[in-house]
C-alpha cells in the first residue's frame, strides 16, 4: 500500500473526529452553560498537557496498564488452555460447558464485594477481576476455534499415521488461530473494564479513578481527558494484537490487505 493511499485513508478517518471536535468547541465556547455540561475541546486540551507537565498522566497509565495487562495475559493464557482442552476432552465439556454459560451469562463485576473480602483493595484484587472478566471469552474462542476443523483434515493427518502432538501443532493450533485472536481483541474492552470497576470501588490512583474524583468534581471537560486516554490506550493495545496476529496467523493478515486493496 503506497503512501498516498495510506495517507487518504488517515485523512477520512480523521475527518469526522474533527468536524465534531470543531462543532463541540463552537458551541461550547459561546454558551457558558453548555461548556459546564458537555465540557470543551480546549479546557480538554489544556487539562491534559497541563496532567503532562506534573507527571500526574503517566502515573495513572502506569496505575491502571500494570494490573490490567497482568490479568488479560494470565487470563487469557488459561483461558485459551482451557479451552483446548475442553476440545480435547469432550465428554468433560459436555459435563463442564453448562456450568461455563451460566459463568459467562453473569458479569463478573458482580464478585468485586467477594473478591475485596478476598483479596484486599490493591492491586491483586483488580488483577483478579481483569482475570475473571476475560477468561472465559479466551476458553469459549478456543473451544469454538478448534470445533470448526473440518473433519476431512484430521482424516488426511490419519493416513500420514500424524502422531496427536503433530495433529495439535500443525492443525489445531493454526486453526485455532484466528479465533484466540478474535478472543483477545475482544478481550481488550473487558479487561479495561474490569480494570475500571476494581478502581472504581477501590483506588488512589489510576485513569478511572481520576475520572471518579474529576465527576465528584463536576469537571467534565477532566473527565473527557480520562476518557479520551481510555480510547488511546485501548486503540494502541488493538494495534499490538493485530500487529500480533499478523506475525502468528500471517495467512489471514495477506487474505484482509488484498480484500483492502481490491476495495480501493
């Protein structure tokens, strides 16, 4: 894809935001009480070079990054294992997957009271909740990712005699593939929100929690700072994971920049 391609497609991207961005500032700008209500662009810009400046930004992103990336890796990592292995094993997912539903129908925001009484206000219970609020996506992606292998495969692996570990790594893991990463872009949302709510009832620090005391305040064009962050921080961590899956399922990245190119 050429510069200039690429360079008209930021620039589309990009438009929306800032006829919306210019709206907001207009009509902001020339009525008090709307500025008080909807916050403005420029008291936002401004709040957030000025949380630059002291330091306090980068804190918060450090406060709220460490334990949400800590429980999306491990709850993801067993989640996927899991998964597989309800796979593998399909008389215990049967008995197991029932169970599993009934988990995932529940949000898992509903266990912080529990999980404070567990584990304290620190770090460890967010980490928790960020494990909880992402490893049965990563299981159900799993399971379903090496479900839908046509049967004919494992029968050509059986006339070559594959023993199961080659069956597993050569077809079921590549398979699976672009379902654990359908998982873990997916994953991204939950995790910053159980990330959110363990801040929410418990913190000092944090982007959430500085939206929490910005709201108490009724600052909103702070609380715009905040959300806007959130936005960033989830686009960068989307960008890792397809950035990711264009390495480890490189067949799938090829098959969407032709569609892409075709497309323009």
């Amino acid at each position: 894809m050429n510069a200039i391609k690429i360079t008209k497609r930021f620039a589309l991207v990009l438009t929306p935001a800032v006829v919306v961005l210019s709206i907001w500032e207009f009509l902001t700008s020339q009525n008090q009480r709307a500025a008080f209500l909807f916050g403005q662009p420029t008291a936002v810009a401004h709040i957030f070079l000025q949380r630059i400046k002291d330091g306090s930004l980068f804190a918060d992103i450090e406060a709220t990054l460490l334990p949400m990336i800590a429980g999306f890796i491990i709850g993801n990592l067993l989640g996927i294992a899991l998964g597989l292995l309800l796979w593998r094993f399909q008389k215990i997912n049967q008995i197991a997957r029932p169970y599993l539903i009934a988990l995932g129908a529940v949000p898992a925001f509903i266990f912080a009271p529990v999980l404070v009484v567990w584990f304290g206000t620190g770090t460890e219970m967010k980490i928790v909740l960020v494990f909880l609020s992402t490893v049965l996506v990563a299981a159900f992606q799993a399971t379903t990712g090496a479900s839908e292998i046509d049967a004919d495969f494992f029968r050509l692996f059986q006339t070559f005699r594959a023993k199961d570990a080659a069956v597993f790594r050569h077809l079921v893991l590549p398979s699976a593939a672009a379902w654990v990463f359908a998982g873990l872009r997916l994953n991204i949302g939950f995790a910053l929100l159980g990330e959110f709510v363990g801040e929410f009832i418990s913190s000092e620090n944090g982007i959430a929690h500085r939206a929490l005391v910005d709201a108490g305040l009724y600052n909103l064009s702070a609380v715009w700072v905040s959300a806007f962050v959130i936005a960033a921080l989830a686009i960068l961590l989307y960008a890792f994971i397809v950035r990711l899956e264009t390495i480890f399922v490189p067949w799938k990245a090829n098959f969407l920049s032709r569609r892409i190119e075709s497309a323009d």
